[in-house]
C-alpha cells in the first residue's frame, strides 16, 4: 500500500484532522518541538483506513509529551480553559508513571467519541468489542493529548458527559483491591482524570464508556 500525504490524510479526514502544520500554526504553546514537527514520521495508516474511520476517528500528530509536560505547558496559555486548578493544585496522580510517562512522537488514529453502546456496561463487556474490531485501548497520555490538541484547534471538547477507560493503570498498595484503572472525560468546563477499581470495573455505569484507537495497517 502507498503511504498517504499529509494533503491526502487532510482531505480525508477533514476537520478530524490535526497534523504538524496546525501543531505549529495554531497551537503555538508547541513551539518548543519545532524539531519534532519538522521532522515528523510518515502516516503509517492507509488510505483505506482513514476513509473507513474518517467519520468516527481523528488523526493526530502526537508529539509524546507527558501529561505533566502537556499540564505545564497548557497553563501558560490556556490557564482556565482545559485543567481545574492547574497552578496551585498538586493532582493526586503527580507521582504516577502514567502522568509522568512520555514516548516517541508518532501519528494515532483516536476514537473521537465512546464506542457505541458502550456507556452503561462494564469493563469485560466493553473489550469484547476489541475482538472483532481490531483496535485496542490507548493510554490515557495520547486520549488527554488528543483532547487537549483538538480543543485548541477546533474549540471543540470531546467527551464532554462522560468518561472513557483508558489503558493506563496504577497501584495503591495500602489499599484492597490496590490496582486502579485511568478515566479521562467530562470535558464540559475542565478536562477530568480520575480512576476506578477493579471492583468497579465489574460494574455498569451511565457515564463510563470505552475509547479505542487503531493499529497501524502499514510497513514503513
């Protein structure tokens, strides 16, 4: 399969598309990794993916941050319009690996909203639409980057009634059950993360959906 052009991949996805020209024009508190946005990696979905997840999937341009990196930074320009309390507050999850986590940047294909019919059911019923999809569940680093970046480009907040599991997890060894998993959502006025049991997880809840993001589907 050909690689698809950033032109190509725009005209695809239309307005769910966030490439390293809107990272560097309309999002300037990215400025900092020009390095990164000059010499960003090629599309590694085809174009017959894309056109399949035009309308359900955005593509985006991840540059690896860190949510603690992608915290600090958002403050500076956006202080009341994305995280609660930013400055003064210490969040609970400060010392996590999860919020301290950062990779390599690279090109995701991200679920713009829940998957369908997914609210209202628990963790082990929601992954079994892994199976016959094909995708899998992203860390809550690329769904809060995602969610910050397609904010400040289009003032669009996704999730804005609901979480969405992530695939990060963590451990409180002083507490029964001790491992938690990463919700990111209710993005109306701030953009939440908070955590749920194992237990919970058993447990069906209104505002709990699951996200999704795709494999890539090419050689490069």
């Amino acid at each position: 399969m050909a690689i698809v052009s950033f032109d190509q991949a725009q005209k695809i996805m239309g307005r769910s598309y966030v490439g390293p020209i809107d990272i560097e024009n309309f999002l300037p508190l990215f400025a900092c990794d020009r390095k990164h946005l000059q010499r960003s990696n090629p599309i590694p979905f085809s174009q017959e993916l894309l056109q399949k997840h035009c309308r359900t999937h955005i593509l985006v341009f991840d540059l690896g941050w860190s949510i603690k990196k992608l915290r600090r930074q958002v403050w500076q320009v956006r202080p009341d319009e994305i995280f609660v309390n930013i400055a003064p507050a210490k969040p609970w999850y400060q010392r996590e690996p999860f919020f301290n986590l950062s990779v390599r940047p690279q090109w995701r294909l991200i679920r713009k909203q829940a998957v369908p019919c997914s609210l209202n059911q628990s963790f082990a019923q929601q992954i079994q639409f892994l199976w016959s999809s094909g995708e899998f569940v992203p860390e809550a680093r690329e769904v809060i980057f995602l969610a910050v970046v397609y904010y400040l480009k289009t003032r669009e907040r996704l999730f804005p009634d609901y979480f969405v599991r992530t695939n990060s997890t963590f451990e409180i060894t002083k507490t029964v059950p001790h491992i938690y998993r990463v919700k990111v959502g209710h993005f109306r006025r701030f953009l939440e993360i908070q955590f749920e049991s194992i237990l919970e997880l058993y447990q069906n809840f209104t505002d709990v959906g699951l996200i999704t993001a795709c494999y890539s589907d090419l050689q490069l």
